[in-house]
C-alpha cells in the first residue's frame, strides 16, 4: 500500500543542517512505501536556506519552496500546511535526520489506524556539552518514558507525562490545521509563539499521540555559547507562553519561578558576594542529580556547568514574557 505524505520543513537560517537533514528524509522515504512531497517554508532565511534545499534535494522527491518574512516557526508551519497536497503531513524541522526506517515503522501503523506520531528525539552528544546539557533536561522532565522507551500512546489525561514536541511529529493534515485553529497565544509577536505544546494538548484531546524508539530522529543542537544562551532566552519566553495556563503541570512552577526568582535576585543585588557561592550550589546539586540518574561523567559535568547559565537565560526568557504578557493583555482590553 502506498499512502500520500507532505513534509512541511519550515527553516530560518539553518543552511548549515539542511543537506544532512533531507538527505536523511529522502533515505527514509525510499525505505518505506510512502509517496512523499516536501514543503520547504524559507521563514526570512538570509542564509540561502532555500537553495540549499533545492540543491539537496536534487529532484528526488517532489519540492515546493514557499518562501515568507520572518514570522515564526509557528506560522512557517501553518504556511508550509497550507500548501501541502495529502491528507497527511509530517512536520520536520531543519535540524532533524530521520533515521532509515522510521518512516517505513510509521507507514506500517497508519496502516492500522494509528495516525498520530511524535517523534522520538535522540539528542546528538559527540562531545558537545550544550547537545548533553540537552538530553538530561529533557531526559528528567520525562523519566518515565526515558528510562524505559517503548512503543506506547497517550491521550490529554497522560499528556504531561510524555515527551513531545513538533520538531518531528506525523498527523492528518484537518486534524493539526484544526489544532493550530484553536491555540491563542499570550502574546502579539506570532515569533514568540509556543509551536507545540498547546497545539499538541488539543490534539491528545481529540486522537491520542503515539511514541515509539522505531519512529525515531536526530537532533542537532546549539553548539556554541552564544547560540545556547539565545536559544534558552527564547524558549523562557516560549515556554510561559505554553505553560503559563492551569491545565499544564508546571504550572505551580511558573507561578512559583516569579516570586522566587525575584527573590534571588534582591538577595543578590544586596549581597553579590553570595552570587558565585549560589552559582556553585545549582551547578554541584544539578551534577549530582545527573549522576545519581545514571548519565555519564560527561553528561553530568556538561549539566552542572551549564545549568546555572540556562536558569539566568531561560528565566529572563519568562520574565520577557511576562512583560509580553502583560503588554498584549491591555491591548485586547483597549481594542
């Protein structure tokens, strides 16, 4: 059996990951009996992201380049799904190699009715502190699935329980255009956007979302110190934007972040000589959670070192969208 599929690829300035990423595709496609367009969303590149695309993909499979101003991941992929010719799509991001036969693992059950996927993430490490600072996160936000992955489901009631995310997620095209319908974000700025989460949340209420290891990907992260610190800013921002709502359960979290945070903050404007003693603290118990949750030497010294810088960023980032937050509510007010 032979089943349509478009891969919405939205991409700002990733050239430098787009060869490997649709070579990656183009490899898991002939491997499985899909018949695979792609829908490549050049959101404001100036990198030339989309000749690249072009010149990787070389005619293998079928191309249509939408290209737009900067607008964000969450609007890239609306644009790239609105062009999409199949019922089903798989959305993939730029930084993302799909391994050999996860395509020919996912076609096999859709064939059997199982049409939602999230990709499994493995977080590329080689060496790279900021990829192992990566993995633990997320590895301890879900321990549950992580210490024992298997090909499982889950609905709105398990939702927060699971990884997910849409750097690599396959669904019908009506179902994730009905999603996007229905999330309002907190803020005006459509770049700041959370593109998963909620979106996700509304489908676990409609189909339940399926994981498994044999749907399963690459990830290549930040591997600078600059890149890592401007991606943590952004994702604070983002995640309030996902989080900051009751149904989440970090949300006691979030409420919690911004009176302690600004807490720390006093205490260290008034003693600064207590800031790298803190500093020290986060980085030793952050290290030592790694290492007592089995990860390597590395892995555990990458999370230690890190997690005092990801706290500063990412909290800025929440503090961001709280003034966000506040600006875009008095607007709908006066509107």
């Amino acid at each position: 059996m032979s089943t349509a599929l478009s891969v919405v690829v939205p991409v700002h300035d990733e050239a430098p990951h787009l060869e490997a990423t649709l070579r990656a595709l183009v490899r898991a496609v002939r491997h499985s009996a899909f018949d695979a367009e792609v829908v490549f969303v050049d959101d404001g590149s100036t990198d030339g992201s989309a000749d690249v695309a072009r010149s990787a993909l070389d005619d293998a499979l079928p191309l249509t380049v939408v290209v737009q101003s900067n607008a964000g991941r969450f609007e890239a992929r609306r644009a790239g799904i609105a062009q999409a010719q199949t019922d089903l799509v798989l959305l993939l991001d730029g930084r993302v190699r799909l391994r050999p036969q996860s395509l020919a693992f996912a076609h096999h059950r859709v064939a059997e009715g199982e049409v939602v996927w999230n990709g499994h993430v493995h977080v590329e490490l080689a060496g790279n502190p900021y990829g192992a600072f990566s993995n633990v996160l997320v590895e301890l936000a879900w321990r549950e699935y992580f210490d024992d992955p298997r090909t499982t489901s889950y609905g709105v009631d398990e939702f927060d329980r699971f990884p997910k995310g849409t750097t690599c997620f396959l669904a019908p095209r009506e179902l994730l255009v009905r999603a996007m319908e229905a999330f309002e974000s907190h803020y005006e700025d459509p770049r700041l956007a959370n593109d998963d989460t909620p979106v996700l949340r509304w489908i676990a209420e409609h189909e339940r979302i399926h994981l498994s290891p044999s749907f399963a990907c690459d990830y290549r992260p930040r591997s600078s110190l600059g890149s890592f610190l401007r991606h943590s800013f952004h994702r604070g921002t983002v995640f309030l934007d996902g989080h900051g709502r009751p149904e989440s359960r970090f949300f006691p979290a979030v409420l919690a972040f911004y009176p302690t945070s600004a807490g720390l903050a006093l205490l260290a404007a008034r003693r600064p000589s207590l800031v790298p003693a803190l500093g020290f603290g986060v980085a030793v118990a952050a290290a030592g959670v790694a290492r007592m949750t089995g990860r390597s030497a590395f892995e555990a010294t990458s999370f230690g070192a890190l997690a005092p810088i990801y706290a500063v960023a990412h909290g800025a980032g929440m503090w961001r969208g709280l003034a966000l937050m506040s600006t875009s509510s008095k607007q709908r007010r006066s509107a």
